[in-house]
C-alpha cells in the first residue's frame, strides 16, 4: 500500500469512528521523517486509544504493522509509526499543547476527503 492510499484511508476510519479534526499533512518535501503526518483528536482519553487500536487493527489485515507505537501509557497522545506515514492521535488538550499543526504548517494540507 502507498503512502498515500495508507494515510488516505486512516483518516478515513478515524473519521468515521467519530475523531475530530482529522487533518493529513504531506512532508516530504521539508522532512525526512516521513511522507506523510496524519493528525486527529480524540473526545477522551478512552476515545484516543480506541481510535489508535482501531487504526492499528484495520492496518494489521491490510498486511500492514507499525514500526512503532508509542503512548499508550500517557492517555493523551498515542503515536503509530508506519515508517512513511506517522499518525498522531490526541486529546484536545495535548493537541492544543504541542500544536503539531503549527509545527508543520510548512506542509501540505491534504483535502483526503475531497479524494473519495
């Protein structure tokens, strides 16, 4: 699966499981950290995990297994590494907090809903 059909339909799922703010960045032009940043906020902490589990899952029968996951413990931001695509799933308040959309804003923003 391409990098891009991967972050597509990630953030497809997260929205259908009700996560806010579903935002997908292409970086690969200013960063070679991945091709693509998929962003989404979680209503609580509860919700954070149960979007990244369902990420990880439906990725898992797609024959596709994160190089890393990080933030389970923290109940406020879970990172799934899928080496070129990297999703950060917050709460609200940690996503206010690191601004990653700030951050990244010399990105560009993806319109992956425009592209069903």
């Amino acid at each position: 699966m391409e990098p891009y059909e991967l972050a597509k339909q990630a953030a497809r799922l997260l929205d259908s499981k009700k996560a806010e703010r579903v935002n997908m960045i292409k970086i690969d032009d200013i960063s070679s950290l991945a091709d693509y940043f998929l962003l989404a906020t979680g209503i609580s902490s509860t919700h954070v995990r149960a979007l990244a589990d369902e990420v990880e899952e439906y990725l898992k029968e797609k024959g596709k297994a994160p190089a890393r996951v990080e933030g389970y413990r923290s109940n406020s931001w879970i990172l799934l590494d899928y080496s070129e695509v990297v999703m950060h799933i917050f709460t609200q308040e940690a996503r206010d907090f690191y601004d990653l959309d700030r951050l990244w804003a010399d990105g560009e923003k993806v319109d992956w809903q425009e592209q069903a």
